[in-house]
C-alpha cells in the first residue's frame, strides 16, 4: 500500500506551528508496513487543496489530510474534496447530535456556525471525535481511500486509534516498516560514506547517512514481517560496525554521555572534570543522566587563568609559559580536576570557542582535550575552525570530550585483568 500525507493549514507554511502531526502520521504507516513517498502541506485555499488531493490520488493508495475540519471560515477541507470528488454535504444526524451533548455537557452555548461541521460528503463514512467536535471523514474514491482528520493533535491521535489502526490492520496483513539508527561520532560524514560505500547500494536493509552536529547518524530501514525485520535490522547493524567499529557509539535514542556513564558505572569509576571553553557544558550533559552522581564527583569551570590556578591547581608559570590554551594547561587542568575530586579519572577541556580572542597561532576553534588516570595522560589537539560558531564549538568540544573519555574506557575494558 503506498500512503501519501497532506497537511492543510497556513500557519503550517508560515512556520508558525510545527507539524508534528505528520511526523505522527509517518510512524503509524511505517509501523504497519504503508510506503509512504510523499507528503504535501497546502494552504487553507480550496483550489490548492483540490490540486494537492488530485495530485496524491494519482501516485497513493491512501491519502490522510490533517486539519481544516474546524468550524470558522477558513475551515474549507471537507468541503474543498466533497467539491473535488462530485459529492454534495449533507447533514449528518448523530454529528449534529454529538456536537449539541458536547456543548449541552459543558454548559456552553453552540455557537451556531458550529454545526457546519455536522456537514459530510453523501456516502462518506463518520469517524467519532472522542476529543472534540468535528468528525473525522473517510471515503472511497475508486480504489483509493481519503481519509481526513481534524488537525488538532491530541482528536487526530484518537481517531488513528480508533479508525486508522484498525482499518490498517485490516489491509497490510502484518507487515512492517521499522528503523534503526546507529550513531556515530569521531569521524565526518563522508569519511563514514566512504568506509560504508557499498553498504549503501542494500535494500534489505537500506542505509541513509544523516550528518548532525558532532556526530552522524546511519538509519537501516526494512520492510517486511517483524522478525524477518529484525533480522534484517541486525545482520545491517552486524555489517556497519565491521568497518566502523568503535565509531558507532550507540543505537536509536541513546546519547554519547549515557553510554559513558553506564562504562564508568560498569567499571565502577569516577570522574572530575575540569572545563573553560565548554563553560560547564560536559558536565551538564553528564548530569543529564539519572544516577550520575554514582560516577561523577566534580565538575569545575576555570575559565580565567587565576580560576585555573585556585581551583585546579594549575601552576601559574605553566599559565606564563604556554597560555591558557595549550596541551600543558589542558593536561594540568585533567589532573587538577582529578586531585580535587578524589575521581580516578580527570578530564580536562580548554580553547577559543570565538568568536574572538584568536590568533593566527591559535585560531578560533581551537582545543586542547586531556584525560588522565593518574598513571597516564591522554593529550588531543582539535581544530574546528571558527566557522561553527561559539554554541556550535562548545558543543564539538564536549562531544570530543565525552568520546575521548569513552574510547578510553572501552580500550580499558579490553585489557586483560
């Protein structure tokens, strides 16, 4: 079955309301196994909307329409596809009676312009509004089915339970479409593409790169029965990670600092950080995570140089000699963080996050990354250039952090003993 969407509603092209409806809609199909290819969003103009339906009909097995059921004048999709179709509105009875209760129950007046909504396309089939007012509309048009409901999220949602997901029960008998997504951080977009080229030619699964910030995220996607899903889903996953490796840091809704934190919790570590770029930023996503103070002990922002001397211990003729930004200071600051913390392990973060205060020896974006376990010190330079900005900097910056940090627990765990 292929499935299109359309979404009525100005103020979806305005950008004044996000539309989270769609997105909504695109889970239910894929859950049930529907190909959807195509989604439209359309204006509260009759003629536009006429065109956006002609248009899905010709490539879609399913057309659901969102929004524009209400009762005010810019309310025109029932209309505008009953006019499209050849179908004259008629008066629903039990629509009618339901928007009377609704109002009768509340002790609130119907305003009279309120039973326009009792009006439905001649032969069309009323979907119940548990939530509200306007009823949903399902017609058959050759062999192809609209199916339209109100926009307003929380009524829309009841009648997918109610009608849609038993209707698509009915029809796709038991396929699914189902995604996984793995995540990936230390490495670019392309030079991911380019260790999983071939990869990309599958069908089952397929495989989509999606660059994000400080990261990159490979979406398998299959159809089929759950299990021959499944199976598809795990024998993608089993071949990313041949040629990524410890580049895949987590699967679907898992974060960087959570993975980290569940390594210092296995291994029953602590952390000290010590920040000034990232402004408290690592330490902040560490805290994210329920439980973390199982594993972090302290975190500290030295952002000036005398902060750096009186919290971390950082001598001030290291300061002198190297600046504020540099390895040494960095690698000062993990150990002083560690010190003060009591942690087994400390990391510290330092640089020019801009957009100014760089020079052409040390430019804007610029970071020095230190981990120590108070045997052996870890130091890593990072350019990130000034073009991601401050906000964009500070976040690269903890991401590096947080994946040092994890590449050193795994690389721990591995050793004998």
């Amino acid at each position: 079955m292929r499935a299109e969407l359309i979404s009525v509603g100005t103020e979806l092209l305005l950008g004044q309301i996000t539309d989270t409806n769609a997105a909504f809609l695109a889970r239910v199909l894929a859950e049930h196994g529907v190909d959807l290819y195509f989604k439209q969003t359309v204006g509260d103009n009759p003629a536009r909307i006429q065109q956006a339906v002609r248009l899905a009909l010709e490539r879609a097995d399913l057309v659901v329409m969102t929004g524009g059921l209400g009762p005010t004048e810019d309310d025109l999709t029932v209309a505008a596809v009953a006019d499209l179709l050849g179908l004259p509105l008629v008066e629903r009875p039990e629509a009618r009676e339901h928007i009377r209760t609704f109002f009768e129950t509340r002790r609130r007046p119907a305003p009279a312009s309120v039973y326009k909504q009792a009006l439905l396309p001649q032969g069309a089939r009323l979907i119940p509004n548990r939530r509200g007012t306007a009823p949903g509309v399902a017609i058959t048009h050759g062999q192809a089915t609209i199916v339209i409901l109100p926009g307003v999220p929380a009524e829309m949602e009841a009648m997918v339970e109610d009608f849609l997901l038993p209707w698509l029960r009915e029809r796709t008998g038991g396929q699914v479409i189902r995604s996984r997504i793995l995540r990936v951080t230390g490495l670019g977009e392309s030079a991911v593409e380019e260790r999983i080229k071939d990869l990309l030619a599958m069908t089952t699964p397929t495989v989509a790169p999606y660059a994000k910030l400080g990261e990159v995220h490979l979406r398998l996607t299959a159809k089929g029965t759950p299990e021959a899903v499944a199976a598809a889903l795990d024998e993608g996953e089993r071949l990313v990670r041949a040629r990524l490796g410890d580049l895949v840091y987590g699967v679907d809704e898992e974060t960087l600092e959570g993975v980290v934190g569940e390594l210092l919790r296995r291994r029953g570590l602590t952390l000290a950080v010590g920040e000034s770029c990232t402004g408290g930023l690592i330490t902040d996503r560490l805290t994210d995570i329920p439980g973390s103070s199982a594993y972090l002990r302290l975190g500290v922002v030295a952002y000036s140089n005398d902060a750096k001397t009186a919290l971390l211990g950082v001598p001030p003729e290291l300061l002198a000699r190297h600046g504020g930004v540099s390895p040494q200071v960095a690698a000062a600051m993990a150990a002083g963080a560690r010190r003060a913390g009591g942690a087994d392990l400390g990391l510290g973060v330092t640089g020019i996050a801009g957009p100014s205060g760089g020079t052409a020896e040390k430019p804007v974006g610029l970071v020095y990354l230190a981990l120590t376990d108070g045997v052996e010190e870890r130091v890593e330079e990072v350019r990130f250039g000034a073009a991601p900005g401050r906000r964009a900097i500070k976040v690269l910056t903890s991401q590096a952090a947080l994946n040092l940090l994890r590449l050193h627990l795994l690389r721990a765990s591995r050793v004998p003993g």
